[in-house]
C-alpha cells in the first residue's frame, strides 16, 4: 500500500534550483527564456554543465545518458541547490535513470523535483528511492510554460506558498464516475508507466492511490494496450480513484479509460488540467488527497512542501 512521502521544503526567494535536461534536447531560446521567469521569482537558476549538449548519435537526446545522469546528480548532490527543475522532457530518461548513485542522493538533504512527461521516469525514481513528494509540474523549457501565466503561477504558488495551494481543480474538469476518495497521488504519464511496470521497484502497485493519468500525442489503441498492460500486471490492483490530465493532440482519451477502468468501480474525474496541454497546472506526487470526483477537486491533506 502507497504511504504519504516525506516533502521537502518550500522555496524562497534567493534560493539556488538547478536545470537538468535528462531527455530530450532544449531548444536554445527557450531553455534561456524558461531561465529568465525562474530568475523574475527571485531565483539563483544554475543551468547544469551538459544542459545545451545534443547526443552525438541520436538527435532525440540531450547529450550521452552518462552526461544527463552526471547532471541530474551533481545537481541533486550540490548542497547549495533546493530544487531540481528539468527543461523539457521527450524521452531519454529511462536511459540514465540507472546510472544514478541514488544512495548517494539519499544521504543528502531533501530538494524538490520538477516535470512532467518523460520526468515521470524520475518522479517514480525519487519515490522509491528517496521516499520524497515531488512535483508534476510545467519544466522551464517547455513551450507552456513560457506562454501559459496560469501554469507559471500555480507552480510559483506551489513551490513558494504552498498552503495557498491545497486545493487543485481546473476549468474543464468533470465527472466520469461520481464519488469521494482519500488515498496517495501516484502515475504520470501513461506510456512511461507502462514501460515502468516490473522495472526493479521504481513503480510500486498503484493499492491505496489515487492515480494521475495522461499523456500527448497517442492513437486510441496504442492507449488501450499501455491500460491493458498496467491491469494484466496488477499495477491498478487496490487503486482508489483515478484524476484524468489532458491528452493534448491524442484521440479520444476518456471513452478507452472508461471502458478499461471504469470497471474497477471507483470514482474516476476528467481532465483536472496536469500534463501536456496548453496551462498545465502542477500536482504534488506522493501526498495524502481527498478526491471528489462529484466536485471536480483534488484536496491535500497537509501543504505539498515544507515550511523551513
């Protein structure tokens, strides 16, 4: 059974957060401008050293996965750094997630994490490994994140004032399947769970979760067959409720789920705002929510990070 994850502490004004690029390659300007809003809240932004690299054989990856590992660790490890933000995602963080030293990273203070997508990699990763709540959360590099105000200030509000942010809905945000449900916040993005499942034990069983659900650019069946994997291995065995993000440029996402997952009878709420779409809000993984699918609204027990 999921158990609420230790949350690290909040944000201030002043503090140092690293950049990392464990997937995909960042577009120069963007990577740049996604620095600058970092710096307008106040932010010491470090872009790490491979940051700008692009894979000398595979176009699709931001530098040798020895490279984005070196990264991701060097930030995580850097005392002075209290969150580890990444630019973009892609893919490429399944390649590097194992050359990590996460003992290493386990002796050292709490920091958060912040992505979405391929990040969702990560996410599971830090879980597992650290037993830290992270955040699924727009990445400084990514196109939305530099034209959406409301995604940028629902993260600053998540990463600075917590408190302010306990309460998580969204605009477009409806019932599939009515009911109330209290549990953990686990998942991501849906094709990057489906490659997880039986990976060592980064992707624990989704039993007393309430599990995140979305993912961009993916055909009706190739959707049926990641759900169908995830329920003929069990990961949705115990679940408690599913919250559905946006499925930007997908077919029709919500007819596939409720034809797989409806049937576990539990309550089930559309398109809350995480993931790809055009304001992706921020979600906090590894905290104790009450869902109310009737009400369109995901509550945090406690604040996602920590006061300090």
């Amino acid at each position: 059974m999921l158990r609420p994850l230790i949350s690290p502490p909040r944000l201030h004004p002043g503090d140092t957060v690293a950049v990392v690029a464990p997937s995909g390659p960042v577009p120069a300007e963007r990577l740049d401008a996604g620095v600058a809003r970092l710096r307008e809240w106040g932010l010491d932004v470090q872009v790490m050293p491979h940051v700008r690299d692009t894979h000398p054989g595979h176009a699709y990856l931001a530098g040798s996965d020895t490279a984005r590992a070196t990264d991701f660790q060097e930030a995580w490890l850097d005392p002075d750094v209290r969150a580890v933000i990444v630019a973009r995602g892609g893919y490429g963080a399944a390649r590097m997630v194992d050359l990590v030293d996460w003992d290493a990273l386990a002796a050292t203070d709490p920091k958060v994490l912040v992505g979405y997508s391929d990040c969702t990699v990560l996410h599971q990763a830090v879980a597992a490994h650290l037993g830290l709540v992270s955040l699924y959360g727009p990445m400084s590099g990514a196109a939305t994140f530099l034209t959406s105000e409301r995604a940028r200030e629902h993260l600053r509000r998540t990463l600075f004032e917590p408190e302010t942010a306990r309460t998580i809905t969204g605009p477009r945000a409806h019932t599939l399947v009515g009911g109330t449900a209290r549990g953990i916040t686990t998942g991501g993005c849906v094709s990057l769970l489906t490659m997880s499942v039986a990976v060592g034990a980064t992707l624990p069983s989704a039993a007393g979760g309430i599990v995140l659900l979305e993912d961009v650019d993916e055909r009706a069946y190739r959707l049926d067959s990641f759900l169908t994997h995830l329920l003929r291995s069990g990961w949705f065995d115990g679940a408690l409720g599913i919250v559905l993000g946006s499925w930007q440029d997908c077919d029709p996402a919500e007819p596939v789920v409720m034809d797989l997952l409806g049937q576990l009878g539990i309550p089930v709420l559309g398109e809350l705002g995480f993931g790809h779409g055009p304001d992706p809000i921020t979600v906090p993984l590894g905290v104790s929510v009450e869902l109310d699918a009737d009400a369109g609204t995901l509550t945090l027990d406690q604040p996602a990070l920590a006061a300090r």
